[in-house]
C-alpha cells in the first residue's frame, strides 16, 4: 500500500458532493472511488481495498449510522470519516462514539477539509506499517526459535561433544556426548566454570588464548587430550559477537582412543615383523658374503653373478625394512635418539665421499660447500639419515652429465643446509605429496630407479624431530632443490 496511490472511498447520495470530493482529492494526487448509498458501498469494499471512506450520514436505502456499524466490524482499520450538515453535528458526535475516526461539516472549508483527510491518511498509513513491522517481529521471532530448537537437536543429537563457552569462560552450551566423553554423570548447572567440567590445563589454556582473540574467523585450534582413559581430539574456535569481537569459544570433541590403539597397534605389528625378518636376512648376506669371497671353495663366473645379484636384492629388503623400522620410530616418537654435538661439515663430507663412486657410475658431479658452522646440537644418526636420502635422491632422479651441490651455512639461531640437483624436477600437482608415506612420482625417466617412497617421509619425520623444517621448489627439466633448517641448539637441552 504504501507505494501505491492512497484510495478514499467517498459515499453520498448527492452527486455535487461526490463530484466535488473526487476533483479535490483526485488533484491532491488520491485515487477517489464513489458510491450513492451504503449498500453499492460494502458491495465496492467487498472486493477493492481502500484507505479512508468519507461516509455521509443521510441517505436513502441504508442509513449512514448503519453502514458505519457494518463497515466498522467488516474493516476496523479503514479510518471513516463523518459528512455531516451543521444541524446534525450531535448524530456526528455519536458516529464518534461508535468508532468514526473524524467528522467534517458540510459545506466544506477546503482547507479544513484536507487536513482532516491528511490525518487519516497518516493514521492509516502509519498503523500498516506498524502491522507489518509486528507481523514480521513475529515471523522474525518464529524462525529464530525453529532455527533454535533444529540447532538444539542437531547438537544433541551429535557422537561429538560439544562445549560452548561465553566470555567468562563458562560453559552456556553443552550436549549429552560431551558429558559422555568427559565422564560427567548428572546435570550441570547453566552457566558453569569450564574448571568444574574439565581439567584439562593445556585445553583451558587454548580457550583463554582464544577468548584473547589469538584467531581469526575461519581458524581453529586443534589438540589431543586425555580424558580418564580416552584420548580426546579437541577442535576449538572463537565465536564472534555481532560487533565482530570474541564472546566466547566452541569446542567439538571427538574420541581417538580406538585410533590411537590402531595406530599402535600397526607400529607394534611393523615393528616386530621387521625386527623378525632382519635377523634371518643378516645372516644369509653373511653366508652370501663368505661363499663369494671364495671361502666355500672356488666359485665360477656365473655363480659368482647370480650370487652377487641376490646379495644385492638382500640389501634392497634390509633397506626397506629399515625404513620401515625407521617410521616406527618416528610415530613412536623417538626419532631423535640422542642430542650431542654433532660437527655438520664432518658428516657431510663424509656422506658425500661415501656416495661419490655410485654418483660417478651415474655421470653426475656432487659437490658440497660449508660456511659459517657452529656445531650444532642433533642426533648424529639422524642429520646422516637425512642426508643420505637427500642426496640419493638427487643423485637417482637426475639424468646423466647432471649436478648435485649440497650447502650448509650458519644462519642465526639455525643451520640452512640445501641439496640442489638438476635433475628431473617434480611438478607443482606432486610436490605436496612427495612426502607423504609410499608415495612415488611416476615419471617416464625415472621408472628404472628402484624406491618404496618412504625416504622423504623420514627425512620429515627426523627434522620435525628437531624442530626444524623443511621444503621445497623444484622446476620439471631443470631441477630440484630441498631446504632446512635446523635450529642450533636442539629444544631439549
Ligand atoms: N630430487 C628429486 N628430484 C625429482 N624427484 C624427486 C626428488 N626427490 C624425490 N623425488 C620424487 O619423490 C618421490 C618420493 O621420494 P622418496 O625419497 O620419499 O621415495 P623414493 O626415493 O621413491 O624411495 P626410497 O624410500 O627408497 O627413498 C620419489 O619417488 C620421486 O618421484
Ligand atoms: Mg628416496
């Protein structure tokens, strides 16, 4: 309506003021309807809706007090306004009374006149918008307790726990799973301490960091922690207040304990089975190694061949299982073994020189260059691991004439050593998963190297370890290089 023309319904039974009515509104912009009587009248109101009537009280067929009493019940909102001659001013009084909204004497003051409509216009136009305004309050009001009571079910009906807290760090929200998974029997009070629900310091001690605003929208905080005998994985994150500030946190915790029994479990499983085979495996390299250096009796050519083809398949089997002994360890959690002084510049050169005769069968250079290094505290097994796989790589998936050039250098805090090569490079769909356990690129000039994709999956495993990282770039065609850094002085100390 409040778009569209005002509508005003004039009824009198004298066409003068009819006619009157309709060329003064019409020129003040409203849209003027006419009716003789007050039954063509309610007939019109029955199927056109209008904003105001202007109703004159004497006419024949139906008396105006009586389309007044009619029009009031059908259409209480519609304002009536009263036409009344001078002598009739008390039947106008009492039209009042019933629920008219305003009377005008007859003949009209234009001004007056107008005034009168402009009111009722205004009254009307303002109970409309004040109509639709509570009608969607309402609908407003509804859809919010339906998102309410689907958001209250969805939680409740959740496997993860979830715990809601407000700006005190006191828990407003909780579901059955988190009582579940956090052993707590009966009810909890609403609003309560986080410390009365758990006693967790290092989940706590997150939660404060995030009511702090340590996080952005969209981040999440993620942790392990114990429950009695479960092992929970909590995903924390911070809830935002219209104004955009931290009102509070959200955790959703899930149980990992059958995982976690899993995955120990397989590292148990791996571990022994590997132990297992490598004891046999030793021992007939051993008796491989006696008969072909001739201790068993002389050996002719051809045995002497299949022999050494089968030692070498033997050392191919003790380095994978190696490998795989080397995993355990690292998701056991002691890849670092021991923390000493370990010269860098010593065990470069030594793995280097040791590498050199294989890099040479293969027609390519390696070269090595330090600068600046200060002993740093590592396990020495491990900085060897590293660089074994490293430079193996960079010798195998290189071509023929190609380079590798290893460099360490003090920097700060940390050592940077990098294995560069110009080899075959790896592209950019590949490199995120080059490390990932038994993972191997396929690429035409690099099917003969033998490999089961476990190599760079230690290497990160062993810098994690010591609290360094690594990464790299790399070129197809032209080559690849890996950096790390590891921190001087191992965290443990
Ligand atoms: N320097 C490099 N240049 C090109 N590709 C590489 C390089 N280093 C690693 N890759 C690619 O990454 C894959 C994973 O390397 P990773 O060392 O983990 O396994 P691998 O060499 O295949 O086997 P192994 O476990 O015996 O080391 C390789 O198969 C190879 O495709
Ligand atoms: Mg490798």
């Amino acid at each position: 309506m409040m778009n569209e023309k005002i509508k005003i319904l004039v009824v009198d039974d004298e066409k003068v003021v009819r006619d009157g009515c309709q060329r003064v509104l019409g020129g003040k912009g409203y849209d003027v309807i006419t009716a003789i009587n007050g039954k063509e009248a309610l007939e019109l109101l029955s199927n056109t809706p209008v904003d105001v009537i202007l109703l004159d009280l004497k006419m024949p067929v139906m008396s105006g007090e009586e389309m007044l009493e009619k029009a009031i019940s059908l259409y209480p909102d519609i304002p009536i306004i009263i036409i009344t001659g001078h002598g009739t001013i008390d039947k106008a009084v009492e039209c009042m009374k019933m629920g008219a909204y305003d009377f005008i004497t007859k003949p009209f003051q234009i001004d007056e006149f107008l005034i009168t409509i402009k009111r009722a216009v205004e009254k009307r136009v303002l109970e409309q918008k004040s109509k639709a305004y509570e009608e969607e309050k309402k609908r407003n009001l509804y859809d919010l307790n339906l998102e309410k009571s689907r958001l209250r079910t969805i939680i409740n009906c959740m496997a993860n726990g979830v715990m809601v807290t407000n700006r005190n760090l006191e828990v407003v929200l909780h579901n059955p799973a988190l009582m579940r998974l956090l052993e707590i029997s009966g009810e909890i009070k609403n609003p309560v301490s986080i410390h009365e629900i758990i006693n967790n310091e290092d989940l706590i001690s997150t939660l404060k960091q995030i009511q702090s605003g340590a996080l952005d929208k969209q981040e999440s905080i993620s942790q392990e922690i114990k429950v009695g005998k479960n092992i929970l994985r909590a995903i924390s994150a911070p809830a935002f207040g219209p104004d955009n500030g931290v009102v509070g946190t959200v955790t959703v915790l899930e149980d990992i304990t059958a995982f976690k029994r899993l995955d120990e479990m397989k590292s148990d499983f791996v571990n022994m089975v590997a132990h297992e085979l490598r004891s046999p495996l030793v021992s007939i390299k051993q008796q491989l190694t006696v008969i072909l250096e001739g201790l068993a009796g002389p050996l002719q050519e051809k045995q002497k061949e299949f022999l050494e083809k089968g030692s070498n398949k033997i050392d191919t089997l003790l380095e994978l299982i190696n490998d795989l002994l080397d995993i355990a360890k690292i998701e056991a959690g002691h890849a670092v073994q021991h923390h000493v002084k370990v010269d860098l510049e010593k065990i470069i050169k030594d793995t280097v020189e040791l590498m050199i005769p294989r890099a040479k069968k293969q027609g390519i250079e390696v070269q090595y260059l330090c600068s600046n290094l200060a002993p740093i505290q590592a396990d020495p097994k491990g900085i060897e691991e590293i660089l074994n796989n490293l430079i193996t790589n960079a010798i195998n998936y290189s071509p023929e004439g190609g380079k590798v050039t290893i460099n360490a250098k003090g920097m700060g805090e940390y050592v940077e050593i990098t294995v560069k090569d110009t080899g075959v490079g790896i592209s950019e769909e590949e490199l995120p998963k080059i490390f990932d356990k038994f993972y191997r690129v396929k690429h035409p000039k690099t099917r003969q190297v033998m490999g089961t994709g476990l190599g760079l999956s230690i290497v990160k495993g062993i810098v994690e370890a010591h609290h360094g990282t690594i990464d790299v770039e790399s070129v197809p065609d032209k080559g690849t290089t890996f950096r790390i850094l590891l921190p001087l002085i191992g965290s443990d100390e």
